[in-house]
C-alpha cells in the first residue's frame, strides 16, 4: 500500500463508532474524498435506516441485506414524519442493497426537525409500507453535527465538500 493509501486509511476511522441511545454514529472520508458522518440503527425488518451528512448534503439511507438492487435505479416514494411533513421524492440505488433519499443540507430545515422531534416516519416504496420509529432522533442527529466538526480537525481527513 503506498503512503496516500495509509493516510485515508488513517483517517477514515477517525470519530466513532459511538453508541448514542442504540444508534450508531460514526465519521469517515467517503469515496468522492469528503468527510461524511452517519447516524445508523437496525431495525426488526431487516432494514438499516440511516442518516448521512456532509457539510452541504444530508441522506436518508435505507439498507436491506436481502434486497438486490440494480445500479442507476430510481424509485418514486413517498415519505411522511407524523403528520409534520410529507413529500414525494426520489430516491437512487446507491449500492446493490441501499437506497438513497439526497438532499442539500439547510440547518434547522423542516426536513430536519421533523425528523428530530416526530415520531414515525412512513416511507412507501410502490407497494410496499415501511415504518420506523424515531425514537433517539433528537440526540443522533444533533451528533452528526459534533462528528463533522471532529472531522474539520483531522489535518488527515479530507476537507468537506
């Protein structure tokens, strides 16, 4: 491995992971060279629901083992916190088993605080119906926050994009 490839490696690892009410938040350089951090918990359906942020992208990632999904695919869903917010949106494949919902990160956003203070969020998916609660929302999100100012200061770690 040359010295570039230990230094990612090196940095990759940097914040986490840390256990914030069951989920786990974790800060690391994604493949494109900026520092993301996720917030990601398991849940009795077999998916992994996740939130990932850059300093200007937020994601909202649904992973199933069992799904085999075809890369450039793109899914009409809709999705709904309580009855705060509801939106369609588009989500893409973004692995053989991830789905991905992306969005410019806004502070404070609608999006945001729904997805802090309420309690389900609904995602259908053509005709399947998903629920999961949002329980610890409120402590998981705001440290995505904390893991990407660790992440600023990382000399190793690649600058956000």
């Amino acid at each position: 491995m040359n010295l570039a490839g230990i230094l990612v490696l090196a940095a990759m690892q940097n914040y986490g992971p840390i256990d914030i009410n069951g989920w786990e938040v974790r800060g690391a350089v994604n493949n494109e060279g900026a520092y993301v951090c996720s917030a990601s918990i398991p849940y009795n359906s077999g998916i992994d629901l996740a939130f990932v942020r850059s300093a200007s992208t937020f994601r909202i990632a649904l992973q199933n083992d069992a799904w085999s999904l075809n890369d450039g695919q793109q899914y009409s869903l809709s999705l709904r916190i309580d009855n705060r917010i509801s939106q369609n949106v588009t989500a893409h494949v973004a692995g053989r088993q991830t789905l991905a919902i992306d969005y410019d990160y806004v502070p404070n956003s609608t999006l945001e605080n729904a997805l802090i203070y309420g309690n389900i969020l609904y995602i259908t998916a053509q005709q399947a119906d998903f629920e999961f609660a949002l329980t610890n929302t409120s402590r998981a999100l705001p440290a995505l926050e904390t893991c990407l100012r660790q992440g600023n200061r990382n000399p190793f770690a690649a600058s956000p994009k």
